[in-house]
C-alpha cells in the first residue's frame, strides 16, 4: 500500500478521532434528509470537547458567512475575529458515514461492485459523490456555526484509491498538514477509483482504521444512533448492550461485561438493505483492528450525555456506572 510517510509526524498529539455515523446525522430512511437537531448538538459537543478549559468560555464566533436556505439575517462576524486571541483546541479529525446520502445512489448503480466501463455505474459514481460531498459541505457548515475551523476532505480528491475494495494508495500527509495548521479536517465516506474492480465504495470505517494506525490517536469515538453494541438487533425484545469488549493480539475478541452465560462473541447484526458499506458488522470489526493497536474504542449513542462524555475523554481512566455505550480495548 502507498502512503505519503514524509509528513506523519504531527506538531500536536491527535486527541481523538470521531465517526458521525450515518444513520446518526441523517434520516437513514427518508431519502438525503439530514437529522438537523442531532448534527447541531453534535456540533456543540464537538466543540465543548476540542476546547482547552481555558478557551471553553470564549463566545462562539461563526466561520460559516454564507446564506443560508430559510435564515433572512445572515450575520457577517468578520470584526468580532479581529479582537479574539488565539483559540487553544484539542486536535480532532471528524470522518461521517453517508446514512440516507450516497447509499441509495451506489446500491442502485452497483458502485460497490465496480465495472466503470458499464453507463450506469459511472452515472452512478457521479451521483453518489454528488450526494456524499453535499452531505460533507452541510456537516463542515454545521461545524464551522460553532466556531469549529473545519475543513473538508474528500478521499476521492485526496487521491484515495483501493485494490479489490482494500486501501491502495492513501496521501495522510493533506490531513496531517490540515492538522498541523489547525484545522479540523473532515473526511467521509466516498466512491473512490480501485485498481482491480474499476470503482467501489471507501467507507468511514475503513478510512477511520487507517487514519488510527497512521496518526496514533489518544482515543476513538464512534457515534451511531443506539447506545453501542448489542448482543443482537437492539430493537429486538431482550438485547443487551454490550458494555466492555476484549481483543486479543490476535484481533479476536470477546464480551467482558457484562458476563452472559453461553454469549457468542459472534454479534448478531442487521444491516439495511441498501448500505452498501457492511453497517455495524464492519464497525466492530475496524474498532477491533484499531483497538488492538493501544487506542480505545467508544461507541456510544449521538447527541446524549453520554457521546460527551466520550469525547471528552472522560472515560480513558474510569468508566462511569451510568455511562451508556461500548468500550472496545486491547488487553495483553
């Protein structure tokens, strides 16, 4: 695998890496509809967990200074920039998942599949980016209206490519030197060229395993739209959240708490029928591959007092009794 290694070396530490989970900022079920009351707080906690104590009092000055669909009195806050001191943020890369972007457009077209050379693949490829980057322009906006310096960064026109679905060439150094400059750079899931199939779907998963290996983050968080890992289909009568998982040096894992008699460590997991990227199944299995290299995992409900919690690393030392969610980790 190609990878730009010349730059890798970060100023600052990486405090976290965070998963907006598709089906956690958007209607996963009502086409290229964004879930507007979650990404907003998500947004907020975002920025409560990337400023130091000593900057988290500052007022919110917006980066976001162009119209707005259905807001009359777009504020243009360029003069409150002049007289504000130097910010002092936690280092953070943001990667989201499309949820009811994108999916529909690379399931109809069999993006994930490949064959460029067929019409409506490639229709299909233009279409699903179109619906992906319109997503990530939204989350960067949503972002930047608390204050947040974010950035987008799509893996397509970062030169991202696969070979048989697998990450072939990845340039780290664009988003190490977006983090050096003090930017948030935010990245998603994207239709990218592979060097067997022609084309297929890079999804935030994938992409966050890497990032992890390559900018050794203190922590990672998973943002989804259920309290973490079940032991089945949490809609179904009796799941039980999965609170603390093991992986081995091996990769392979198992459920530490709570102790279930005769419980697989197999979970059983649905995915909808047009996510075209695995859903949970490939997160537990990037969370594993991430964990066994010394960085915690938490995947935890969006929007809650407990995904803050998560983010603002709270749970590195302790885990509360009343903190919902999953703590993925490597134990020797």
């Amino acid at each position: 695998m190609e990878t730009n290694q010349t730059h890798l070396k970060l100023k600052t530490p990486l405090r976290c890496i965070v998963k907006l989970g598709g089906a956690a900022i958007t209607s996963k079920n009502d086409f290229e509809k964004i879930n507007e009351g979650n990404l907003v707080t998500v947004s907020s906690q975002l920025r409560d967990a990337m400023m130091s104590s000593g900057s988290s009092s500052e007022p919110v000055l917006e980066m976001d200074w162009s119209k707005r669909p259905g807001i009359s009195d777009t504020l243009n806050r360029v003069d409150d920039f002049k007289e504000q001191q130097v910010l002092d943020y936690n280092s953070f890369v943001v990667i989201h998942g499309a949820g009811s972007f994108g999916h529909f457009q690379a399931s109809k077209s069999g993006v994930h599949k490949g064959g460029l050379n067929q019409p409506l693949v490639k229709a299909g490829f233009v279409a699903t980016r179109i619906s992906v980057t319109s997503l990530n322009l939204e989350i960067v906006r949503a972002l930047a209206r608390e204050g947040i310096p974010s950035v987008a960064m799509n893996p397509f026109s970062c030169g991202w490519s696969t070979r048989e679905r697998n990450i072939a060439s990845a340039d780290v150094s664009t988003v190490v030197e977006a983090l050096d400059s003090g930017f948030v750079p935010v990245l998603h899931g994207d239709a990218v060229l592979d060097e067997s199939l022609g084309c297929t779907i890079l999804s935030g998963d994938v992409i966050i395993s890497h990032l992890a290996a390559q900018l050794k983050p203190e922590f990672v968080v998973f943002l989804t739209d259920v309290f973490g890992v079940y032991d089945r289909p949490p809609a179904e009568p009796n799941a039980v959240l999965l609170r603390e998982i093991a992986v081995r040096e091996d990769g392979s894992w198992s459920v530490v708490k709570p102790t279930l008699e005769d419980m697989d460590k197999q979970v059983e997991i649905s995915v909808a029928s047009h996510d075209t990227t695995g859903g949970m199944a490939t997160k537990i299995s990037e969370a594993a591959m991430i964990a066994k290299l010394g960085i915690d995992v938490y995947i935890v409900k969006a929007a809650t007092e407990h995904s803050l919690t998560a983010l603002s690393g709270k749970l590195r030392d302790k885990i509360p009794k009343d903190w919902l969610g999953t703590v993925i980790r490597y134990v020797s």
